[in-house]
C-alpha cells in the first residue's frame, strides 16, 4: 500500500512541475484522463476535426436541394390534435413563410413556374406559407415542412411532356361523351318534375 502512496505522490509532483505531463506509469499501468474508448483509439486514421461542409453549389438551371435559413421567416405556435397537456405547453407546429418573387436562390425558370402555379396560395404581401404540425417535436416538424418546400420546387421544376395527338383525341372523347351523360340526366330529371305536376287550363 506504501508502495502505491509512494508511487502516486511522485506522479502528482512529476505534473505539477511538469507543464507537458500528459501520462505515466504507475505499477506497470498507464495513467491518463482519457478514456480507453476515446474516438482517437477507435478510428486510428480518421481526421477528428468536425466541420460542416459548405451548401452545394446551385446551378441556373437545377435546383441544390439547398434551403437557407436566414432568408426565411420560421415562426412556432400550439399544436393542435391528440397529445394531452404536453401540446398546451409547447410551441411544435411550424408555420415556414417566404417571399417567393425574391427567392433568388430557386432557379429563375422554377421560380416563374411556381408563381404562376401558385398565384392563388399566396398572401396578399406575396408570402408563400407552408405549415407542419405532423409529429410533437419542433425540430422534427421543421425538417417536414423544409422536406415539403423542396419537394414543391422539384415538382415543378420537372418539365412535363406535351401530350400526343392520342391522348387529346381521347381526352376529347371523354369530354363529349360525359357533357352527353350530363344532358341525359338533366333531360330525364326535366321529364320526371314535369310528370309530377297536374293538368293546365290549355289542356283542358
């Protein structure tokens, strides 16, 4: 026992003279502060360093996937639905707003096609809003509604093909033959009112 008191007080005064100390030996065992699972004795060979990788870089003509943050106007409120008292307390659903005229970083093209497809989901200030409540997490419902916002933009940036003679002729058909059904029923309805009333004065 002696001989670990002994062994421990010259390590203690070994560190406190020497700035550098990091480890040493004591009875044949290797004292250090860190912890034999440490990521440096796991991965060898891997750069420890954590850093985030810059936002891909967009293209004119091609939408990144990248969304920023900062240009975007992210307010939380109550939840609605099934979750007792915890949906009193929280502010978890997300209601995610832009500009979408100023959107500079949606490719022009797309850009154009959203507002001409949605002229008539935006406010009066031009703000499109997307709002998510689907899960009780705040961080959860924001990546939806990101996820529901990139989602839009790649449906309309996808160029549709134009129909072939073929289909406009049966789309053209179709619309014949269903405006004919519609006359039919309203001719049976007009003949079954007019069945139903009594007989006039010029009938008799």
């Amino acid at each position: 026992m002696n001989k670990i008191c002994c062994s421990f007080i010259s390590v203690l005064r070994y560190a406190s003279t020497e700035k550098a100390y990091t480890s040493s030996v004591v009875l044949g065992r290797r004292l250090s502060f860190k912890s034999d699972l440490s990521l440096d004795k796991i991965y060898p060979n891997s750069r420890l360093k954590l850093f985030t990788p810059p936002p891909p870089q967009s293209t004119p003509e091609k939408f990144s996937g990248y969304i920023p943050i900062n240009q975007l106007e992210i307010t939380y409120s109550r939840s609605s639905g099934p979750g007792g008292q915890h949906v009193n307390c929280v502010n978890t659903k997300v209601d995610l707003r832009f500009k979408l005229a100023g959107a500079d970083w949606i490719p022009e093209k797309t850009r154009q096609k959203l507002l001409q497809g949605l002229q008539n989901k935006l406010t009066k200030d031009g703000y499109f809003v997307i709002k998510s409540d689907m899960t009780r997490s705040q961080q959860l419902n924001l990546a939806d509604a990101l996820e529901k916002l990139r989602k839009l933009i790649r449906e309309y940036e996808v160029e549709k093909a134009a129909p072939s003679e073929e289909t406009l002729e049966k789309l053209r058909r179709r619309h014949e033959r269903a405006a004919r059904d519609r006359l039919l029923v309203k001719r049976q309805r007009s003949l079954t009112k007019s069945s139903r009333q009594g007989p006039n004065i010029t009938d008799l």
